[in-house]
C-alpha cells in the first residue's frame, strides 16, 4: 500500500460518444477543468472520429486545445486512424489512444477493418508521429479483450497476439479492454498474466465496464495482478455505440473511493470531485448518472491514503 495508481477520466470521451444529448461545448470545458482542479492527472478529453458518425465528438479539438491550458492535465485524445492522430497531434493532445480490436465482429463494426489491418494502421500511426518534431507518445486499447457482444468468447492467445503485434509495431503502452462487460477477477487475472509474460511492462492498464456489477472487482484483480493505470468514468457514464449491450464505465468516484481507502494514492480529492457532477448535470440533464459513494454520501471513516 501506499503506491500510487494513475486514474485516466474518459468521461469525456466514452462517456459523452454514447450520450442521448450532446453537451455544449463551454459546459464540457467546464467539467474537464473541474476534475482536474479535483486532482484528476490525465483525461481523455475526446476522440478525433467523424462527426457525422458520433456528433458528440465534433467539438474535440477545441476542446484539447483548451484542456493543455490546463496545469498539470495530461490531455489524451482517441485516434482511430492516421489522419485523426494527426488531427490530434495538431490540436495538441499529450497522448493518443489507439483502439484495436481484439475480435473480428467488433472490429469491423467499429473501424471496418480487420484486427490485423488496425495494428497495420497502428504502425503507421507510430511511424508518422516518431517523424514529427513534437514527440506524442501513443496508447493502444486493446477492445474486446474479456468477450465481444458479436463473437462471443475471445481467446486468451488471441488477445496475446494481439498484444505481441501492437509492440511489434513500436507500440510503448497497451491497456486491455473490456469493451462491454463480460469480464470477471479470474479472466482478469488470467489475460493480464498472460499478455504480461509476453510483453512486460508495455502492458499498462485496464479499461473496464460495469455491464454485470463486476467493474470494481475487477479492478481489484488487476490491482492483484500488478495493474496501477485505470481507465474510468465520472458517473460511471460511456459504453461504445459500435458494441450492442455496452454499458457504463467503472464510476470515477467509487475507484477513487476503494483505492484511497485501501491505501493507494490517486492525487484525486474525493470531495471536489463529486462536486464535478453538478457540471455534467447542467450538461447532460437527463442522462443517468450512477455511482455508490456520490449517492451515499462519502463515509465518516474515509481518510484519503498518505
């Protein structure tokens, strides 16, 4: 105990993608400023994706050119191709997340490509971004890693492949996703040791869902497993629109409030960071916003870890 976790908001960008209303662009720079004055270290603030196919995302890059305004904000922007990492390089996003893929189904639902056509991408992706003189490390996100609502099972050694490919092309970080839920402790732990023996420590975090209940469980076994990068949502919002039955990120709040209470230190005020929720309530007024600890109220026994 006592070490350090690294918590990425994606609010912004999985929460809002799937969102019945979209938020007004003044209102979303509120919000991403309210969780970083908060304590929050690193958002992915939106996705570099046609608006015509999630109008959510339209306002993105003024929306990382005011989020690097911000002190201390590491400002990531989701990519799925080489012209939107560099549409993300020119608004100027700190990282890129890369989405990839693991099952077939999902990956031409989402991007109409093959897993292997992406990590083909990837790799002209990293290759364009090592050319250019501002160095943007990217992040790829392995979807599906734990099930696929087109393909069912997805198999350990797939993901691995997967996995070994994306380092094979330059990729320096890697997070497995559970893209729409299915995921429980056991697989958790089963995927992360396996991808883990394979590449080491280019594996980073976990993206997870709250579909079946399991979300911070979870995060749990990858906290056992060695995982200290979580990817989650305030309100628990988000899901992909491209994957049907996906549900809610893992809620902000309550990682923030396991973590902090078993001795891990995120650097996220607990308190200023429920009081985030007002914002995305102006912005997104009917949208439902879940989580255990914001309508419980933070316990008396709290004590956020030294």
């Amino acid at each position: 105990m006592g070490e350090h976790v690294i918590i990425c908001e994606v609010g912004p960008r999985d929460g809002l993608q799937i969102a019945k209303g979209i938020m007004p662009t003044e209102i979303k720079k509120r919000w991403i400023t309210a969780m970083a004055a908060a304590g929050v270290s690193e958002i992915e603030v939106g996705s570099f994706v046609s608006p015509k196919l999630i109008p959510q995302m339209a306002d993105t890059a003024e929306i990382v050119r005011h989020a690097v305004t911000l002190p201390g904000l590491t400002v990531v922007a989701l990519a799925p191709n080489l012209r939107g990492a560099q549409a993300a390089h020119a608004a100027g996003a700190h990282r890129i997340s890369i989405p990839v893929s693991v099952s077939e189904g999902h990956s031409r639902a989402n991007l109409n490509r093959s897993p292997d056509e992406q990590v083909a991408e990837v790799g002209r992706m990293v290759e364009w971004l090592a050319a250019q003189e501002r160095k943007v490390p990217v992040e790829a996100s392995c979807s599906t890693s734990f099930g696929c609502s087109f393909d069912g099972r997805v198999k350990v050694s797939e993901v691995v492949r997967i996995a070994a490919s994306l380092a094979a092309v330059g990729v320096p970080g890697l997070a497995l996703a559970d893209t729409v839920g299915y995921a429980h402790p056991a697989l958790i732990r089963e995927v992360v040791h396996a991808v883990r023996a394979e590449i080491g420590d280019v594996l980073e975090g976990l993206h997870l869902h709250d579909t079946m209940g399991l979300g911070l469980a979870n995060a749990l076994a990858g906290i056992e497993a060695g995982i200290r990068n979580f990817d989650s949502a305030l309100a628990g919002l988000g899901g992909c629109p491209f994957a049907p039955g996906a549900s809610g990120n893992i809620v902000t709040e309550d990682l923030v409030f396991m973590l902090e209470s078993m001795g891990f230190a995120t650097g996220i005020d607990l308190d200023r960071l429920i009081a985030a929720r007002v914002i995305l309530r102006e912005g997104l007024p009917n949208e439902t916003m879940r989580g255990g600890v914001p309508q419980a109220g933070i316990p008396k026994t709290f004590r956020h870890a030294a």
